[in-house]
C-alpha cells in the first residue's frame, strides 16, 4: 500500500473528523521520514521517536484496514455487500376530511360552528 501524506490539516485538531477522506479500504498515512531540519528545535533522538510512533500508528491502519476488507470479504461471501440500504418509504398523507376531523366533537359545538358559516363539506 502506498503512503499518502495530508493534504489538508485536520489530523492536528483531534476532536475533528476529518471529511476529506473516508475510505475504509485506503486510510491515510503518517510520514516516517522526518528529518531535524524538519522541526526547529527538536533533538535527533525526538524526531525518530515522531517518526517510530508515526510508524505504529500506520501499522494499525493497515490492520484496520485488512479488518475492513475481511468484513467486506465476508458480505460478499454472505451475498449481502451489494444490496442497497432499504430506505424507509414515504407514506402518501391521506387528507382526511373536514366531516371526519370534527365526527367526535360534541352537538353543541357543532351547531355553534354551524351557526358562525363554518362548512363541513370542503
């Protein structure tokens, strides 16, 4: 798998997902290969230990990885990796009529709405 370096900066602010990637097949990679010169002021011994846990951290993303087309393996295997998610169906509103909104509504109040030009038929 080939290493791929950020293109954006949102990997600094971890309470941030970062949007610009998200294939499950194909995560991003930390570099290894930083150098001194790289960081002002930091020993050689600090920048190997960015660069070793850099490193750690790539290995487990290809673990996460392999883990992920294993458990898409496994849904083509069950024959269910291809089906689409079934999407909730919109019911259709049935307008109910002004007669059946007011059928359980007391004589009186009916008559005062009657009274007052209030058409049951619309």
């Amino acid at each position: 798998m080939s290493i791929r370096y950020f293109t954006c900066n949102c990997h600094t602010n971890p309470d941030r997902v970062c949007p610009h990637d998200n294939d499950p097949f194909n995560q991003r990679r930390m570099r290894t290969d930083w150098t001194v010169a790289d960081f002002n002021g930091l020993s050689s011994q600090q920048v190997q230990a960015i660069n070793e846990s850099n490193q750690r951290y790539n290995d487990l993303v290809e673990g996460i990885e392999d883990l992920n087309i294993a458990i898409a393996m496994r849904a083509i295997d069950d024959g269910t990796y291809d089906k689409p998610a079934s999407k909730p169906k919109k019911r259709k509103s049935k307008k109910a009529s002004t007669k059946e909104l007011f059928e359980d509504c007391p004589e009186d109040v009916l008559a005062d709405l009657m009274e007052d030009g209030f058409d049951f038929d619309q």
